[in-house]
C-alpha cells in the first residue's frame, strides 16, 4: 500500500515505537520565540539540564511583543538572548532583524521538504507549505525537543483537500482556507493532517500555500502539508544550490515526498474554487465563516493586515491596490505590520509603505502584536477589527473586542469604507 | 502515582479555547504559579455568568466540560493554570491535540469519555465528586448524598506511560 508525504516523513525519521500508533521522531529543526520558551529554559536550568541537543538545529526570535513594551516582556527577552548567546545558537533573530517566526524562519531557507520541525506556536503548520511535516507544540514538548532533539506524535491521518476550478478576481488563499475551516470545522481535522492538492495549490506560490497551510490548525489539524515541486524548489534556490546541480534535479529529489497515488486517506474534500467569493468570519470561532456580501455594511474601528497568516509582500501588494489613492474612512484606525524586515523594506522599493501611509495608516515594525492582542493595537471592551489574521476568538485581540477575519484586500477594503465590503467592489 | 481527581466543576459549552483558559495578556508570565489568579478568566457562556472565583472553582479538583477542549494556541500555560489551581483531571468528550499532548506532558490526565457518560454526569446534582482508577482506566462520580456513576474510558497506551512517569520530560530523559 502507498504511503501518504506524512507517513513518508514519519518514516524517515523515526527514533522509536513506544507503543502502536505513537512515534518518536527525530527533529530537524526546533524554533523558539520569547513567549512559550523562557519558561522552558527556566524549567531545564533549574533541574540543571541546560543544554540544547544542536544549536545549529535551533532557530530563535523575539518576535511576539518587539520591541518590549514592559518590564517582563523585557525579561522574556532577555532570557531568550542570554540563552542565545551561552549556547551559540547562529540563528537567533532580535530586534532590527526580528519578524513574525513563521514569515521569517522560511524566508532564511530554514525548513526544506521532509523536514520535521516544531516550535512551542500552534501556527507552525505554517512550515507544511514547503513538504515539511511542522507541528505546534507546548512547552514540555519543546523542552525535550530542545534537549535531545526528538519529539514524540501519534502517527496522523491525512485528510486530502483537492482544489480545482480557477478563482475569480479579488478572492485568494485566505479565502479558500476559511472556506475549507467552515466545511471541515473547529475540530474536523484533529490528529489529521490537512493535504492540500490539486491543480489551485499547484499554481500557487509559496506565499499562498502558507498561508492555507497556516490556518490548518484552525480545523484541529495536527498540521497542513503542500507536495514540494518546481515552486517550492525555486523559493528554495538561492539556499539550496550548493546541494543540487540544477534546479531540475532538486525537483526530482523533492518528488521522493510526494504521497504515492494508492496512499491512503481519512477523508477527502474537493471543492471547486471557481464559484467562491471573498469569505469572512463572525462570531467568535474561526468555521462561523460567510460571504462577505452577507456581512456587507457591518461597521468595525479598526484594520490589522500583518501576521504569519497575511503579512508578506503579497498581502501588502493586494491590500495596497486597495488603498492607492483613497483613504481610510474617518474614526477607523488602520494598522499595517509588514511580517519581516525583508517584507518591509520591499515594501518600501515598491512605494507600498508610502501607498498606505497616505491613506492614513500606521505602519509597524514586525511584530506579532495585535494579533494576539498583546501589544500594537489591542481593541478595547466592544470594539471590532477586519483582520488578516488566523483567529477570532472571544477577546483574542483584546478583553471584548471582537475580529473578523478576512483576505488583505477585504481588510483594506473595509478601511477604505469603514464597514466590511467585498472588496471586487473596489478593484479596477 | 499522583491522586487524580476531586471535587468537580463542570462548564457546559463546547470548544473553549485556550485563550479563554488563560488569556495572552498573562503569557508574560515566567512563573507558573503567578497564572494561578486567572485561570477561566475570559471563559464565555452564552445563556449564564461564569465566575472564575467562585467557591465552587476554588475547591475544583477536576473539570468536566464537551467537545474539543483547548482548542487553539498552543500555550502550555493553559495546562499550567489548571495544575497551580490544584486541577489535575480534565473530563470531556474531546480535546485538541496540542492541549491534550500537554496534559499528559505535565503527567495529568485529559480523559475522554462517551457523549451518552458525559450525559450522566453533567445529569448529577448537587456536589460532584470524581475519582480516577488509572488501572482499571475507570472513572466513579459521586454526588452529594446521591447514587455514584461509573464510566470506563481508554488511555492511549503511550499517554498512560507519560503519566505513569510523571511526564514526558522524564520518561524522555530516561529513554533518548
Ligand atoms: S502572528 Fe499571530 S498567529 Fe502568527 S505567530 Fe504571531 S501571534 Fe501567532
């Protein structure tokens, strides 16, 4: 019987068996940010277990609240740095080359297909797009990921979601995802992880196959997950072309992940993209998803487009084609976080940064920020934002704030007018 | 091996998330036992108020709740702020996976049961009262004065070692 890229993965990297079903796997890459990971170093120290298995399998960043905005934001850094620095972790990102981690870590050609790789952030399905196997972790599971390198999964089912059709103008990847969360829902996908095929995922560039995989925990997936091919080899190059002689030849390599054609799955999803319309959530759960033109005219106070969901160049460039040459609606504060400090001085060349400013919207350094609601745009009690980010929950953004999600060009929309407003309305 | 269970307190809502178990403003935190306050502190109930300091949550050993508890980030605080308020078992229908995983990481129990026990035991009145038998993978509830239910449930094997060494940390520590 063929096997699925998951069990592919699995099998490459097993270290142990423990029981039927659960699997001790060899890690290729941990990464760390400042908020799920001081309280594990504290923990190994204290038991005298301060050592990392590999600092060269270790990637760090400060990124959810930078620069600091407390006394104890500061301290979380501070130990993220210090433990940097006595372990020589290279690839430790702070502040003037800190990004949100799941923009950032692929952006540095660190994840490459058959990878295994977690980090102690739910949101590391995001790393599936490149054929990796990324998982979200807790903190005791980045302890020993830290420590000895492994950590331990009971083995997935896959739950193939085939795309097909071709999308109209003005609707994207966020909304193909938010779509696939309201048919699978909240827990539709737990202890699977989401495939995603097809001739729709096969034209997309990696930029959008992130952020599909990016919200596949949304559903409770353990992960999401792309087949590697031509795209994710030519993202890959200028990192990757000292190990194969041609971009040809990484391809074929990569192909050795693809899921045979007998694999088998627990489910399968088809869903015919040509008809969708830009989507958004209400409520508070990420699969209360509706077409925007059902929401139309509902009235928020503020715009986020930023995140590991919709803060690359992609996102600015089609939220910027919003705004260019119109402004923000009087009393709706916009607030634009480009993810990394690639992204933003791209950004910049592009005149994008200037496009949104003379609408009238603040731009931020990289940074999580608002979108966990810790800093850089927390709503206040009763208080709604169209956001590009992954999650709605009740207060996430802020104690009774309350967000929509949606595509970049839907938030932008919605900034130009003040109301949620299917943004094909706007585009040229 | 740990004691499990105790007085219970049970929260009728599916998919509480881990943002409402301990909201992100607290994630600031690098002590475990200062999450001890807010536990539940956002938590939202549609037709009731919860009160996260109720006398009711203070004396709670064990929480029984529905479906898909501990769903989105993967914040181990959100476990934290269960064991330092002295909450060890966690009974539902489901869970979500990375919630789950750090239960039995921190070498506590998430026990899934039926919907038709679940069922029984949000029925019980009165004061709740909830056991573990690890062994015999059996849960007794007793209400105050009242006839005690007993439900069986199933521990993947691998999460019942994980508890039995008191967490992944040291059963990792001994075997890799
Ligand atoms: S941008 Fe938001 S969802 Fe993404 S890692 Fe940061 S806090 Fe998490």
């Amino acid at each position: 019987m063929g096997q699925t890229i998951t069990e592919k993965i699995f099998a490459a990297h097993r270290r142990d068996t423990p029981t039927p079903g659960n699997m001790i796997l060899d890690l290729d890459v941990i990464m760390c940010h400042e908020i799920t990971t001081p309280i594990a170093i504290m923990d190994l120290v204290e038991k005298g277990m301060d050592r990392v298995c590999d600092p060269s399998k270790i990637k760090a960043v400060i990124d959810h609240v930078t620069p600091a905005k407390d006394s104890k934001t500061a301290t979380q850094a501070k130990i993220m740095r210090d433990w940097a620095a006595r372990h020589q972790i290279k690839d430790f990102f702070d502040i003037g080359r800190n990004g949100v981690c799941h923009a950032l870590f692929p952006e540095k050609g660190f994840i490459r297909p058959g990878y295994t790789v977690i980090m102690g952030d739910s949101h590391t399905c995001t790393h599936g797009a490149f054929g990796a196997f990324a998982a979200g972790v807790g903190t005791t599971d980045l302890e020993v990921g830290i420590l000895k390198g492994v950590c331990a999964f009971r083995t997935p089912q896959s739950l193939k979601v085939e795309l097909k059709g071709s999308l109209r103008q003005g609707v994207v990847a966020k909304d193909i995802i938010l779509a696939i969360i309201r048919e699978l829902t909240v827990n539709g996908a737990t202890d699977m992880v989401i495939e995603f095929g097809g001739p729709v995922v096969e034209a997309m560039n990696m930029a959008s196959r992130m952020t599909l995989c990016n919200m596949a925990v949304e559903a409770g997936a353990t992960s999401g997950v792309c087949l590697p091919d031509e795209t994710t080899a030519r993202y890959l190059w200028p990192f990757i072309q000292d190990d194969y002689p041609t971009l040809e030849a990484a391809v074929s390599d990569f192909a050795k992940w693809h899921s045979d054609p007998d694999a088998e799955y627990a489910r399968t999803l088809t869903l015919d993209v040509s008809e969708l319309l830009p989507q958004v959530t209400f409520g508070y759960r990420p699969d209360n998803v509706k077409a925007i033109t059902e929401l139309a005219g509902s009235r928020i106070d503020q715009v986020y487009i930023g995140s590991c969901t919709n803060g690359r160049i992609e996102d600015i460039r089609e939220a910027a084609a919003i705004l260019d040459g119109r402004m923000v609606a009087p009393g709706v504060r916009g607030i634009l976080t480009p993810a990394t400090p690639a992204i933003y001085s791209q950004a910049l060349e592009e005149g994008l940064i200037k496009i949104f400013m003379d609408s009238g919207f603040c731009v931020l350094n990289p940074t999580c920020g608002a979108c966990l609601g810790m800093s850089s745009g927390v709503l206040a009690e009763g208080e709604v934002c169209a956001s590009t980010t992954n999650r709605n929950f009740n207060g996430r953004m802020g104690k009774g704030g309350m967000v929509h999600l949606m595509s970049p060009a839907s938030a932008a929309a919605a900034a130009v007018t003040g109301v949620i407003t299917d943004p094909r309305e706007l585009l040229s | 091996m740990k004691h499990f269970g105790g007085p219970a307190v049970f929260i009728d809502r599916d998919d509480i998330n881990t943002d409402e178990i301990i909201p992100a403003r607290y994630l600031t935190e690098i002590t475990k036992k200062a999450l001890q306050p807010h536990l539940l502190e956002d938590l939202h109930l549609e037709d009731q108020t919860f009160d996260p300091h109720s006398p009711q949550m203070e004396q709670a050993r064990s929480l029984v709740t529905r479906s898909n508890f501990g769903c989105g980030s993967s914040r181990e605080h959100a476990v934290w702020a269960l064991e330092v308020n002295d909450i060890n078992l966690v009974i539902g229908q489901s869970f979500a996976r990375i919630f789950r995983q750090n239960m039995f990481n921190c070498g506590i129990l998430a026990v899934e049961l039926a919907p038709a026990d679940l069922d029984a035991l949000f029925a019980l009145e009165g004061e709740v009262s909830i056991e573990v038998d690890l062994g015999q993978e059996r849960i007794t509830a007793t209400p105050a004065g009242g006839q005690a239910v007993n439900c069986s449930f199933t521990l993947n094997p691998f999460d019942k070692q994980l508890v039995e060494a008191g967490g992944w940390l040291s059963y990792a520590d001994q075997n890799y």
